[in-house]
C-alpha cells in the first residue's frame, strides 16, 4: 500500500463493490464492441475479394479512433479547468465569511457595552416629554381661551347665514383641534395607548362645539341648495357661498386623504369627521329638491279629466325650472358640476317613479291616453326635452325611457281593455235603438240616395274610426290594437244582429196582421243596407291596418266580413219569405182552369212582385240586384211548383195550346216587370224566366213522337229536371200514350247529364206531389 493509500485510510470493501460492478460494465461494454466489430467485418469480408480492401479499412478506422481519443483528452482537460475554478471560488468565500463572522462578534459586544449607559438617560427623556407638553399647552392656552367665544360668534354668523364668514372661522376652530391632537399625540407617543385616549376623549369634549357647528352650517347649506331656484330668481348669493363652501370642503377632504392616506409612512390620523364629501350631499340635496317640487304639484285633481292638467302644470314646471337653472343657476356653480344634467337626471327619475304610480292607478281610457301621449309626444317634443337649448345637454346625458317597454304595453292593453268595454256597451245600445226602431209606425229613413237606412251603421262607423283615430295619436301598433278590438266586436255586435233579425221574422210569422209588424219588410231591407255600410267600414279599418296582428282577445282572428255575410243572407232569406207568404194566398189559383179562362191571379202576383221589386231599390248594390235575382228564382219556381200540382189536365190538343199561351203571357208580363234587371248587368247565367216558354212549348207540341227530342232537348238545359217532373208534364198534356211514355222517361234516365260548375238548381226545390190512384196494374215500369 502506497503512502498516499495509508493517509487514506486504504480502500475499505464499501468502496469495492461499486468499482468492481464498474469493471465489469466495461468488460461487458468490450464484449459487446468486439462482437460487433466481428459481426461488420464478416459482412464486409465475407468473400477473398474483399480483402484486398482491408488496409483502406484499417486507416479509417484507426483515424477515427485517433479523433475519438483527441475529444475525450479535451473534454477531461475542460472538466479538470472548472473544477479547480470552483475550488478557488469556495476557498475565497470561506475567507470572506470568517472576517464577516468576526465583524459582527465585535459589533455585538459594542452594544452589550452601550446599553448600560442608555440607562442613565431615562430620567433625561422623561424630563424632555413633559417639557415638550408644557409648551404645548403654553402655546395652545391663547387659543382654548378662545375656541367658546369663536363658537358662540360662529353660531351667529351662521344663524345670520354669513356663511363664509362662519366656514372660515369653523375652519380655524377645526385647524386648532387637529394640531392639538397631533402635538399630544405626538409627545405621548411613549407614554401608551391609554393616556393617548384619555388625552383625546378630553380634546374631543372641550371641542364638541365645533361638530355641532358643523352640522348647523351643513343644514343652513342644505336649506340654501334646496331652495336655489326660489333664491336664484331673487338673490343667488346664497347660493353662490353654499357653492363656494362646497368646494372648499370638497378640496380640504382630497388635500387631507393625499397627505395623510397617501403614504403608509405618516401615521397622522384624519381629523374628526373628515372626509366629509359635501359635493356628494349637494347633488344628493338637488335631488329631493326636485323630488319635493314634484310633491308641490297638487295630486288632489290627478283623477280622471284632470290627469291631462297634473300632466301639463309637470310639463310648464319643468320647463320653468330647467330655464332657471340653465340660465342662472349654472353660472354660479363650476362648469364640472354640470348642474343641468344633474337635474334633468333627477327630474326624469323622479317622474319616472310618478308615472309608474299612475300607472298602477285604474285608470279609465282617456287618461291611459294622456299619459301615453304625455310620455310618447310631448315629453320629447320641442316644447320639453327636445328643445334646441337642451338637444346637446340630453345627447350627454343617458336618462333611458320615461316608461319601460313591459309598461308602455300594459298601458296600451290596459286601454285597449277600457276601449272595448266602452265599445260593447255603445254596440248594445246601439242595437237596442235599433230594435226599437224596427217597431215604428212609420218607414226607415233614407239616405241622399234613397236608400234605406238607421242609425245603428252611422253610429258603429263612428265610434270605431273615432277610436282608430285617436289611437293613431299615439302610433301605429296602439292603432293597430284597437282596429283589431274594434273588428271583434263588430263581429260580435254582428252575430246578436243576425240573432235579433231571426226573432224578429219569428214575431213577424207569429202575427203576420200584427200593426205594429207593417214596415215589417222596409226594416227588413234597411237591415241589409246597415250591413253594407258596416262592410265598408270594416273593409276600410282592415285595410288601415299596417300589418297582421293577432290580438290578445282570442286564438282566432276576426272575421266580421263571414259575420255579416251570414247577417246578410239571413235578412234576404227572410225578405224572400216575406215575398212568398204575400204571394202565398194567390198561388192557389195559379194554372186552374178559371185561370186559363180569365188569365187570374196573374196581375195581382205581378202586382204584389213588382211592389217587393219597388222597395228592393231603397236596398243598396249589390244586395239590391242579389234581392232581384231571388225574387225572379221564387216566383218562376212557385209557377212551376203550381203547374206541378197537375191542377189543369188539357183534354185537347186546343187546351194544350191555350194553356201554353196563357204561360206565354204570364211570362211577358213577368219579364215587363223585371225589365230592368237585365240593364244592371246581374242576370244569372240561367234565367229562370227562360224556363216558362220552354215548358210552353213542350205543352204545345203537337207530335207525340217528338217529345223524346223535345225532353232531351229540356234535360240538356235543365239537367236537374227528374222523372217525375217530366212524367207530371205528360200527363197534363194528356195526349201521352204508354209507349212514348215509356221511351221518354227511359231516354231520360239513360242520358241523366251531370250537374255542370255553377249551375244553379231549379227542379230540386220543386217537389212533385205524390199521384193517387185507385187502382195500379203491377208492372215492371211501376214497380
């Protein structure tokens, strides 16, 4: 073992393992090169050709061996370097700590030495305190002689409201209480918390005079702002100092929070009520002034016409005052006050929590609409807030909408509600004149036209264009509402219409004698000119409508126009009854054999027609051409029904001819009397009159055998014609044998024709009585 080994100590067997399991990684990592060096060159050489390149091989392999051994010298040669560097480093470090070490040892003993003679000066430090307090209180005694004299002149002046004067002396009386504070504060700055308290408790109660005068100037300036527009039009002076006060308030609080809240430092306290944030309590002041000149407004008239005054004296005080502050009172304040936009930020609160209490009032319809035409209109109109003067001070100024968009709805619906009751209750007035005019002993009034007319459409039409009018005051969706109301109850108003006109035929068929029902027909026709007016009038408020709107009354929308159609053709329906139970008792007499001979009852039931025909032209058009074409429809089907009645059998073909001669001239004398339907342009596309010269002609046919053509000929025309109409036409002919008979009713149901589109049945309404006879033979045909 070496010397160097010996002062080791020697290799101790801990430290063998490691470098033994060293060793064998190497061997290992020899193996391991070796074999892959033998695996290279067996792939390289791997044939006796490949030898001649081996010396190549072995210089290149022997240069890079070379060039590996130059890195790993220069890597261990660069490791050696820095780790003596370090070794260097920790030696001066070591030096460096143990003459710090020796440093502080010294300055320690130092002071273990200076603290016994800091004792001494104790007594000194007391003395030098008390010295410090006695002067204090030898220099403040001049002023806390004086500080009740300043209160009491203080309170004088402020009683006098010379505010200034009184500030500036509240100011000296707050300035002497600090620094009296500060200096004790500061000499018993050793002496302990407790004596610090009492010395301040004691400060504070000598100097309690001064709060108290603080909060009487504070009510004095309050008193000052809150009337500023009464002093403004009289003396703003006042005003001016309390504005003036304000401000130096308000400078004194950020002076006294740079100083002393600024910096951690500075452990001087805020005096005593500071900060006071007087500018704050200004505004805070303005703003229950506005509120109170709100409440000056007298609410004991705000309930129904009167709203509209309440909301015009708002308006007129409003605008007073803004003209008052915009033209004074911002002159005496600084311009970043901006006192205009203060109060027109506090008027428009103030007016919104107003409106929203009249807003939950019940109100009635014409006070929904002044307040909707005060907050819509005028409140953003010229003559308020929309005045040239203040565009520029609104455009700063973001005071959002008087009334939300939730409570401008439920304004409209509440009034929309109050509308239709109103409406309701005048359409049942309305219709109740109605139905006492009905009942007169007189006939229906008449227009400049002539028509016949009441008041019930002249009221409605009104009433509802009043309501769309004044509701387009306030905009197009509140006009739409009300339209769309307007049309429900039209509706409604017209399904009681149609109701009340069933009763009255009802009455009317109960006692057709009855005097009281003898302008039973005129009212009857002046209802179907109501109707049209109405349906004008709904047209014209439909087409009023800016857009579709489903209203809040039903799922459905309205549909007055179905509700009068229905209206319409129950009246004409009764009007064509009227005209058949006045022709009732002549029908009778009708194609019998006195009428063949004498030609009645013909003139009379052209009479009593052309009477209806005459009082159809007070309706108006179209109803009056539809009245026209019913009548015309009626009276050639109860022709036609009474030649079904087989009443008149021709026993010769000179009877057959006299009977179609006789239905010739009723058929001119029907047609002089509707002469004027045609000139209107409203004939049907089938005329019935057409029918009664056609049915002469089968009658007066002279050849049997051709009445298979001649029915052909009717059914094309007449596809609704049925078997037994025609079987009842050749039997009042009389001459039919049972053979033709037979051929024609079989062509006839062999070339049964459909119905064509818009044809307008007029066999179906004639019902063919059933034939008696005594004795029937059971054939094929009759079974």
């Amino acid at each position: 073992m070496s010397a160097r080994d010996q002062k080791n100590g020697g290799d101790k067997p801990e430290d063998m393992v490691p470098v033994a399991k060293v060793w064998l990684e190497v061997e290992r990592a020899e193996c391991l090169a070796r074999g892959a060096a033998l695996k290279w060159a067996s792939g390289v050489f791997c044939r006796p050709e490949h030898l001649e390149r081996l010396s190549q091989y072995r210089k290149r392999e022997s240069q890079r061996t070379a060039s590996i051994h130059m890195r790993l010298k220069s890597m261990v040669q660069s490791y050696l370097e820095g780790v003596g560097w370090g070794l260097e480093q920790l030696r001066e470090a070591r030096a460096e700590l143990k003459e710090v070490s020796h440093a502080l040892k010294k300055a320690g003993q130092e002071s273990d030495r200076n603290a016994e003679g800091v004792k001494s000066l104790e007594r000194l430090r007391e003395v030098s305190v008390n010295h410090c307090q006695l002067l204090a209180a030898v220099s403040n005694l001049p002023r806390l002689y004086s500080v009740r004299s300043m209160v009491l002149e203080t309170e004088r002046l402020v009683e006098s409201r010379r505010l200034l004067e009184a500030h500036a002396r509240l100011m000296d009386l707050e300035r002497w209480q600090d620094d009296i504070l500060w200096q004790l504060h500061g000499a018993a700055g050793t002496a302990g918390s407790a004596l610090c308290t009492e010395d301040q408790e004691l400060v504070t109660k000598y100097f309690s005079g001064v709060g108290q005068l603080v909060d009487a100037l504070g009510k004095e300036l309050w008193a000052v702002v809150s009337s500023a527009l009464a002093l403004a039009r009289q003396n703003p002076t006042p005003f001016v100092s309390a504005v003036r006060i304000v401000e130096r308030e308000e400078a004194l609080d950020r002076a006294l929070l740079e100083e002393r809240g600024g910096s951690r430092g500075n452990s001087r306290p805020l005096p005593p009520g500071r900060p006071r944030c007087w500018r704050a309590c200004f505004f805070q002041v303005l703003v229950e002034a506005v509120s109170a000149r709100f409440r000056s407004v007298s609410y004991l008239h705000t309930r129904g016409p009167g709203l509209a005054g309440h909301l015009s004296a708002l308006q007129h005080g409003i605008m007073a005052d803004l003209a008052t502050v915009r033209h004074l009172l911002e002159h005496c304040v600084p311009p970043h006050y901006r006192l205009t936009g203060a109060y027109l930020r506090a008027s428009h609160r103030c007016l919104h929590a107003h409106l929203a209490q009249v807003s939950s009032w019940d109100l009635e319809s014409g006070e929904i609409f002044a307040v909707l035409n005060w907050v819509l209109h005028i409140y953003n109109s010229p003559d308020m807030m929309g005045h040239p003067e203040l565009v520029t001070e609104m455009d700063k100024v973001e005071l959002g909408p008087l009334i939300s968009t939730e409570g401008l709805e439920q304004l409209q619906n509440k009034y929309v509600q109050s509308v239709r009751k109103s409406v309701s209750e005048w359409m049942h007035k309305a219709l109740q004149v109605e139905l006492q005019d009905w009942q007169r002993d007189q006939e229906p009034d008449t227009d400049h036209e002539g028509f016949y007319q009441t008041s019930l459409p002249t009221i409605i039409t009104q009433m509802l264009e009043e309501n769309a009018r004044v509701a387009l005051m306030i905009g197009k969706s509140l006009r739409d509402q009300t339209i769309q109301m307007g049309l429900y109850e039209m509706e409604n108003l017209l399904n009681r219409f149609r109701e009340a006109l069933v009763e009255f035929g009802k009455e009317h068929r109960r006692d057709p004698s009855n005097n009281k029902n003898k302008f039973y027909l005129h009212y009857l026709l002046a209802s179907i000119s109501n109707c049209i007016i109405l349906k004008k009038s709904t047209v014209s408020l439909q087409q009023q409508q800016s857009s579709r709107w489903v209203g809040q009354f039903s799922r459905t929308p309205p549909n007055p126009l179905a509700a009068l159609d229905r209206a319409v053709r129950r009246a004409c329906r009764l009007v064509m009854d009227q005209l058949q139970l006045d022709l009732q008792s002549l029908l009778p007499g009708l194609l019998t054999r006195p009428w063949l001979v004498q030609g009645d009852p013909t003139p009379k039931l052209c009479c009593i027609l052309e009477h209806h025909l005459e009082l159809y032209g007070r309706v108006r058009p179209p109803c009056r051409q539809r009245l026209q074409e019913e009548a015309q429809w009626l009276m050639v089907v109860e022709y036609v029904r009474a030649l079904m009645q087989k009443k008149l059998i021709c026993r010769s073909t000179e009877e057959r001819r006299q009977l179609a001669h006789q239905m010739v001239q009723d058929d001119q004398q029907f047609r002089e009397i509707l002469h004027g339907l045609e000139g209107e342009g409203s004939v049907p596309e089938v005329n019935p009159l057409a029918l009664l010269p056609v049915l002469a002609d089968f009658i007066r046919l002279k050849d049997p055998g051709m009445l298979t053509l001649e029915v052909s000929g009717l059914a094309a025309k007449y596809p609704d014609i049925s078997e037994e109409h025609v079987s009842v036409l050749l039997d009042i002919r009389g001459d039919v044998s049972r053979d033709i008979r037979g051929a024609v009713l079989d062509l006839l149901e062999q070339s049964a024709p459909p119905l064509p589109a818009g044809y307008r049945p007029i066999f179906t309404d004639i019902l063919v009585p059933p034939s008696i006879m005594a004795f029937c033979l059971p054939t094929a045909k009759c079974a």
